[in-house]
C-alpha cells in the first residue's frame, strides 16, 4: 500500500468515468412540465456562453441598468422576489423575499451570503442536477441576492460526496469572474461580490443552516442555538443569509420575468416550479421540474408508474424526515407546501421516495432510524441517546425480538426528542417513526405478536421441564 | 513537512477566507491530505494544525466528525455503497452484498491484497441514480447493477496486473 491512494494513473480514470451519471436518465429526459431551473439542457451546455444563449445573466445586467433601463434598487429587488411567492426550496419552505429583509442592510461591517448545497437529505439529488448542469443559475441567482441585501462575500457549500460537481461549479465560478460577472465592480458596476464554492466531507448535520455555518468555520458542524438568527449573528458572527441552491436558481427567472409571472405558474402562496427527485419503486426515479400544485398522480405518471405494474403502498413526500403518507392520502395531493401540510406531511426538499405493496414497513423504518442514529452530532442528550434507541427497538422488532409494549415505548422515546433538542434532527428523527406507527401499525403489531407467541412456547411447562432436565 | 506543491493547494483553499479566519479552509487541506496520503494520519493532523494556526485537537475534531476522513490506511480503492432507503428501494443493499462476495469481505474490511476496502455508507446525493458507489472519495458512479460492478471490479484488478 505505499502507492498514492488516489491513482493518478489515466486507465484508472477512463475506466471510472465510463460508471460516471450523465443526467440523461435524471434529468435530460424531456418529461419536464413547465422547466425554468432544467429547461434545454444536454450535459454539454453548461458553460457561461450556453447560459447566456438561454437569457442567462440578462436578470444581473436588468438590475444593474445595463441594458439601457434605470436598473432596480435593493428594495425593488426584494419587493419583485417576495411577489413572486418564492419559498425556501432547502425544506423549510420560508418565504424568501422576506427572508432577505431580515437582512440589516445598513449594518456597517463584512455581511456574508452563503449557498447551502449540502444536499444529504435522503431521497434529494436536485442540486446536484442544478449545479452539475446549469452552474450560472446559482451563480446569477447569489449574485442578485448578495446586490438586493448589499454583500459582498459568499460561499456556495457542496456535499462532500458529490465532488465532481464541486469542481463544476469551481469551473462555473472561473468562467464568471473572468467575464466580470463577478468580482470588483461587475459588469462596470460599483457593485462587487466574490463568490467561492467549499466542499463538506460527509456530515448530514452540516445541511442544517447553524450546522453548514460551524463547518464553514472550519469546526465540527454542531448546529447553534437559536436565537440569535443567522440575520444577525451569522458566519464568523456577521449578518449571514443562508439559502439552498433551488432557491437562488429560480431567482434570475423571476427578475427577468416579474415575481407575479413567477406566482402564476405556480398557485397562491406556492410560487413557480419546483424540482422533485423522485426515488425508489419507480420505473424512471430521476428529477423532474413541474408547477407547484401539480398533482402527484401527474408526477408518478411522469416518472413512470410504479415499477413492475405493482400497486403503490406509500410516498414519503419530502424526504426521509418527513412523515410518511399512505397511497390513499397521496392520490388525493398536490404537490405543493399546503397540500402537503394538510395531508400531515412536509414538502420537505421535495424527495419522493414512493414505496409499492411488497415494501416491509418495519424494515423501511429500521433503515431510517440507523441513519439518524448515524449521523446525530451528539450534541444533545435527547438526539444522541434517543436516536439509537429508537434504532434499538424497531431492529429488535425486525429481528423478531419485539416486546409488546415496544409501540408506546417508540412513540414515548419520540415525544421526548421531538421539540427538545437544539436543531431538528431530533425531529427529523421522531417524525418517521411516530407516522410509520400511525399508519402502519398493523404491520409492527403483526411482528410482535408472532415473537410474543413463540416466547410463551418457550416458556411453555413442558420447555421448562426439558431445560432443567438437560442441566440435570 | 509540507511539501510545496501541496503549499500551493493548501494556499488556493486559505485564499477563500478572510485573513483571520484560516481555518476555515481546514476541511479543504485534510482531503487535501487524504487525497495524497491516503489517510490523515496523528502527524498530518499536527503538520495542518501548524499551518492553519489552530491547535492539533481541533484539527482531529474536524478529522473524527465527518465520516469521508480515513483515520487509518485503508485500501487502494475505497468503495462506499450507499443502502440509505432510497438505494434499499432500489437494490442499493444487494450491490453491497454482491461486493461481499465479489471481494470476499465483509463490509467495512480491506482485502487481503490491499486493493479495496468496502464500506457501507450513508446517503451520497445521488439517490435517483441508484444503486451508487463512491469510488475513493471523489468518484461518483451510477446505477451500478451486479454487472457493472463486476467489470469495474474486475478492470481496476487488471489495471493493477
């Protein structure tokens, strides 16, 4: 092993590059409805000249005045994005406009914008399309939110494991500078921002905004308390404004088209499009970009049906945190955050990971748990030594050890993470496994019941009588 | 010591921070070093320390917290499987499993011939392109079915011979 553990060796390259994704099965699939963010991309057309033959940086130069208009002040800027109903597409759901007007803008020291692009929320794999194949989106999008809120330092923070398209988006942020489009004095401008992409390296915690922030640091992500906000106590203690990666790449759409076009396409209160990453026993599990509001049943369709002809059992809406919604339920949704809410699940990130009828519910389960467990910071006692004890007991029942009050022990471990810990991973944590029971709790009882009978043959008089009589 | 060329890698990620805040390009410089080393190593861990301006324990905080560092050698190739739910869903355990066999350890082992760790991993963000492998660190791939395990398997071997 004294060889350098990467290889530097082209086979070794060539050869890997041939399993690399090449977004055609996930993204260039034409089965889009409407597309802003995903609309005619190939692979190939990435680069700053591509982005401009599609409008791109046509929003920048509008706000700047280039073209010949009076350009848009910071408040015409943030009154167009609150116009447009534009919500947090991370998984908060929080309306961006108004989340930029937290922002104090006369405050007199260094403010930073920071892009969250630590998608590891199970079952998301949109930023990583946005960012792969449509780089200048987000950059576009950063570039007018830092000018809307007067800063002049962002960072964009990519998941660690998706390395490639941070060296993408490394190449994307080269491409800009050099046409001024970021920078000194953009565009001739005396508006300057310097934009930087950073990389994590494998810690789900670091998506959640004070987390990303405490390794951006270059500490453990261990999420703050709050308050303070990151508006007023944020990076290195500054005003910060943390959105994710959708978010800034439907903003150039919506100044270049008006916030009230950007709300028609969508319905009232849920503006635009959004891209969900739909997952599991699907026959075509990729991204698609379609309307807020569109039905689900519309969005199965499009990514294929359920796989083999089987019939659906359940769609975890919004990724893995969120709650569980039984077929019957999710026929009935749109998606969009309402909907979603109504029907007592979250949006989330916009992750659907459909489940057909051959799915064990109890195994389905034990998976997430493991991986809250995983990745708890271990910083609050509720999370650190509730989430393997919820893993504990939903494997015992799996390995068919359950006990019979093994459900209320699960709902009461839940009850005492939920709204107890400093970030939501506790939630995030508790959530799956209280809709899971509630929906399916046949299916747990059903494992339970057949372990508690086999334990009173076990401990049947004759057993007994044959224990002592092999110890005697 | 550092060696120059990796000054020059380390200074690019340092450069993105305000002056006082070096440390922020902590994360940077360890993979940095994996990539060279392999692994971050005690010494590695003081070396960058040094550099940063930050004391060695914070620096093995970093190292110990986030789950791509390699605290020991591990094989030439790292294979990391994803079986989050949405890869279980989508034959994400089974690849796993059929690089047990494949290789003949279990996960979370090194193959005799130091040729490849295997490891079971959380979810790598790629979860429509299921079942995926993360190929030391940095290399994505995707809707890799028994078959295309096996003829990357095999390649990276005959690559070695």
């Amino acid at each position: 092993m004294t060889l350098p553990f990467y290889s530097k060796n082209s086979a070794f390259e060539n050869l890997l590059q041939q399993f690399a994704a090449t977004g055609v099965q996930t993204c260039f699939h034409g089965r889009h409805i409407s597309p802003q963010i995903l609309a005619n991309l190939d692979g190939s057309n990435w680069h700053l000249s591509d982005y401009k033959d599609r409008g791109g940086y046509q929003a920048l130069r509008k706000i700047l005045g280039q073209d010949g208009g009076a350009g848009l002040t910071p408040d015409q800027v943030i009154a167009e994005v609150k116009a447009s109903g534009l919500r947090g597409r991370g998984g908060a759901g929080f309306p961006t406009g108004l989340k930029w007007s937290f922002m104090p803008r006369q405050f007199p020291g260094q403010k930073y914008l920071v892009c969250n692009s630590d998608e590891g929320e199970p079952g998301t794999c949109k930023d990583r399309d946005i960012m792969h194949y449509n780089p200048h989106s987000v950059i576009e999008g950063m570039a007018i939110a830092a000018y809307a809120m007067g800063i002049t330092v962002g960072y964009n923070y990519i998941h660690g494991e998706i390395f490639s398209t941070y060296k993408r988006f490394e190449a994307a942020l080269d491409e800009a500078r050099t046409a001024g489009l970021l920078g000194d004095n953009i565009l001739g401008s005396n508006f300057s921002f310097q934009l930087h992409a950073v990389h994590g390296f494998g810690a789900y915690i670091c998506g959640e905004e004070t987390g990303l922030l405490e390794s951006l640091e270059g500490k453990k992500g261990q999420p703050r308390f709050k308050p303070p906000f990151p508006a007023s106590f944020g990076l290195y203690g500054k005003p910060t404004t943390i959105n994710n990666t959708e978010t800034f790449a439907a903003v150039p759409w919506i100044i270049r088209n008006s916030g009230a076009a950007y709300l028609e396409c969508g319905k009232p209160n849920n503006g635009g499009t959004k891209i969900y990453s739909v997952s599991g026993d699907v026959e075509l599990p990729g991204n698609y970009e379609i309307p807020m509001g569109t039905p689900f049943s519309k969005l199965l369709e499009l990514a294929g049906g359920v796989r083999k002809g089987r019939k659906l059992k359940a769609v975890i809406p919004g990724g893995s945190s969120s709650p569980v919604l039984p077929a019957s339920i999710m026929m009935e949704c749109t998606m969009d955050y309402d909907s979603i809410a109504k029907a007592g699940s979250m949006l989330g990130s916009g992750a659907v990971i459909v489940m057909d009828d051959s799915r064990c519910m109890v195994e389905s389960l034990k998976r997430l748990s493991y991986f809250y467990m995983h990745e708890s910071c271990g910083q609050c006692t509720p999370c650190r030594e509730g989430t393997g004890w919820l893993w504990r007991v939903v494997d015992r029942i799996h390995n068919g050890l359950g006990r019979q009050n093994d459900l209320d022990l699960l709902n009461s471990v839940a009850d005492n993470i939920q709204g107890r810990t400093i970030c939501a991973l506790g939630d995030a944590a508790a959530m799956p496994v209280r809709a899971m029971i509630k929906h399916y709790r046949h299916e747990f009882e059903a494992m339970i019941k057949e372990n508690t009978l086999q334990s009173a043959v076990l401990a049947s008089p004759v057993q007994t009588v044959n224990r002592s009589a092999s110890q005697a | 010591m550092i060696s120059e060329s990796t000054k020059v890698r380390f200074e690019r990620e340092v450069a993105k921070y305000p002056a006082v805040q070096k440390q922020s390009a902590v994360m940077a410089c360890l993979q940095i070093v994996q990539q060279e080393q392999g692994f971050v190593s005690p010494e590695s861990e003081k070396l960058v320390a040094d550099y940063l301006g930050m004391a060695p324990i914070a620096v093995h905080e970093v190292t110990t917290f986030y789950n791509m560092y390699n605290q020991r050698p591990v094989g030439k190739y790292k294979l990391n499987v994803c079986t989050n739910l949405p890869c279980q869903l989508r034959e994400g355990t089974k690849a796993l499993q059929h690089l047990e066999q494949k290789l003949g350890v279990a996960m979370g082992e090194t193959t005799a011939d130091g040729l490849f760790t295997l490891q079971q991993s959380e979810c790598l963000g790629a979860c429509a392109d299921s079942p995926v492998m993360l190929v030391n660190d940095i290399h994505m791939c995707s809707f890799m079915s028994n078959d295309k395990l096996d003829q990357l398997i095999d390649g990276l071997k005959s690559a070695e011979a």
